[in-house]
C-alpha cells in the first residue's frame, strides 16, 4: 500500500482537529504546542479522546490467507473525538506523563548504580576480568547461540560492552586504559554500563549468584529478579527516549515473587490489565528503592503527582486507570 496521508500546516493540522470534534479556546497557544512538540506526538495524548466503532472486524491474519474475525470489540478508533475534550487536555496529559517521565529516571537512576556496584563486586571477588570467562557466567549465557546473528548472548554483550568502553571520555577509563591496558576491571568497567548492559549481564550470571545479589532486595528467586530487570529496562528506555508512558502497554512484563514477597503490589500479577500497565512497574521501583535508599521519599513524591492527574473523566481509558493503578494504592504506607 502506498501512503497516502497528505503533508498539512500546522494550521491545517489543528482545523482538522476542530472539524473532528476537539475543543480549542486558544488558538494561538495550540499553535504554539503544534509547533514545538508536534501533531504526531500529541496524537498519543488525545488517542483516547477518540469515539470507538463498537464493532468487532475483520483483519487479514498472514498475505494469502483468509481474514479472521477479530474478538475484541471497539477495535478501531473513529476520527471524531468524544465530546467535553478539548487541545488542553491532551497539552496537560501530555506535561503530567513528562513529569512522570522525569520522576521515574529519577529513581532507575539510583537503582543502576547500586546494581552496578552489586554485580561488579560479586563476579570481581573472583576474578577482575570475570566478565570475559564463561566459567563464570551461565552455560545459557555463554553457550546458546542466537541462531539471528550467530552469536552467543555472551559474545552479543561484549561487544556492547566494548563499545561503551571506547565511547568513554572518562578521565578514569582513559587512565585505566594508558596505565594498565585492555582488559579493565570490572569494578572500573560498570562504571560505563547503561541500565541495557548492567540487566543483561545479571541475566548472564549463574543462578546462584543471581540469587544471593536478588536476595538482598528482599526477592529469593533470581530468575524473577531479572524479569524485573529486563522490564525496568524497557521502562528506562521509554523514559529516556521521551516515549508516552502514562497508559503505555508494557511489552516485556516482570515475573510473580515468592507468595511472601511484596506483598503490597503482589495483587498486581493477579489482574492482565495491571501486569500490562506501567503502575506495577512503578511499585517494582519503589519496592527495590527501600533496599537501595531507605530514606528516599520517591513514593511520596509519585503518589503527589499521580493525585495531580489532569483529566477528570468517568471513562477508564481517562483516567489512572488505563495506567493499571491497584485499588488502595495511595493508601501505603511503605
């Protein structure tokens, strides 16, 4: 198929969204926002603004073969908007998920550096440059070749590894690298990883391992452990790549605890909305924070905000709901 949606001005853009439905009061601010942002990033926000079919369809499952009736209902969006909505409410949808945004890097942030120093210290006690011996790393990691690239998991990350070693303008990597060569310390070589190389290194580790560093986070199993890992991964790269995250469904989703473990949020894995939806992810955050900074007033910080939200709407889609917020969850007290 060819694309055929035609190039509009930023005037345009908004009289196509005023014949639609949407509410502007002021024009020249709404220009303001098309200008700066964007029609298309904004269109994230006012998404759920927009009137359903309320009909199941019909869409083609494979070239070739017959199409299949699709089971949900509602399944395409109408151009028309709902009506009460208007360009301010999906400005200040837009402004809260930013803050939310913000908030959230806020608290991985601190959670990377401990898992860093975590990792680096448990492979280092038995070798500097444990990080390039599979002895110590599992066989899964070392061992099964991906049969898309031809690598080992192993080989993959330390190829990225390297690579964030030679974009390193750090005085101590330049340092290390003049005074004692390649390779360089894993206790020195953290230092560099992003949130990515940090969670797949953990994925890496012998079970074992795995468990005596996920059990001081107050997690028995490892392997659940880096589930939660590979989603705050996800998370951080929404984050960081100013993605919408305020109703975002979460692709790679974090494994159930131990029955007696977080106890808070455990609810959360009983619901497939809630296991899709950021809010689990942001209780998995705050959970790991009271092991890293017992101190931190993160929660309060996002409970302030989430109570801010902008819109005030019966429908689900407008609501914290569509984020998958557990009922009671303002009322915590961790």
């Amino acid at each position: 198929m060819g694309y055929g949606k035609p190039w509009l001005s930023i005037e345009e853009q908004l009289a196509k969204l005023e014949q639609n439905g949407l509410s502007v009061t002021d024009h020249a601010k709404a220009l303001q926002y098309l200008q700066r942002v964007g029609y298309y990033r904004l269109s994230g926000y006012w998404f759920p603004f927009r009137e359903r079919t309320g009909k199941a369809c019909r869409y083609p499952e494979k070239p070739g073969k017959p199409s299949k009736l699709e089971k949900r209902v509602q399944c395409f969006p109408l151009d028309k908007f709902k009506s009460g909505l208007s360009f301010q409410d999906a400005v200040d949808l837009y402004v809260f998920d930013k803050r939310l945004r913000l908030l959230v890097m806020d608290a991985l942030e601190r959670i990377e550096i401990a898992l860093r120093v975590d990792i680096s210290h448990t492979l280092g006690a038995r070798d500097p440059f444990a990080y390039l011996n599979p002895e110590h790393l599992d066989q899964t990691f070392t061992r099964f070749i991906d049969p898309k690239t031809g690598l080992s998991h192993h080989h993959a990350w330390l190829a990225n590894h390297a690579r964030l070693i030679q974009r390193s303008r750090e005085d101590f990597i330049k340092h290390n690298k003049e005074r004692y060569g390649f390779p360089i310390a894993i206790w020195v070589a953290c230092e560099v990883w992003d949130f990515g190389c940090m969670s797949k290194l953990f994925d890496g580790l012998k079970p074992g391992d795995q468990d005596q560093i996920s059990q001081r986070y107050g997690i028995s199993n490892g392997g659940v452990f880096a589930s939660w890992l590979r989603s705050l991964n996800y998370l951080r790269n929404v984050c960081a790549h100013h993605s919408r995250l305020w109703n975002r469904n979460i692709v790679d989703q974090p494994k159930k605890p131990g029955a007696e473990e977080a106890l808070y949020f455990a609810v959360g894995w009983e619901s497939p909305h809630i296991q899709a939806r950021p809010f689990l992810l942001l209780c998995i955050v705050q959970f790991l924070l009271q092991t890293v900074n017992p101190a931190s007033t993160w929660w309060q910080r996002l409970t302030a905000h989430l109570i801010s939200f902008p819109l005030n709407s019966s429908d689900p889609a407008l609501t914290l709901e569509a984020m998958g917020v557990i009922k009671g969850w303002n009322d915590w007290e961790w």
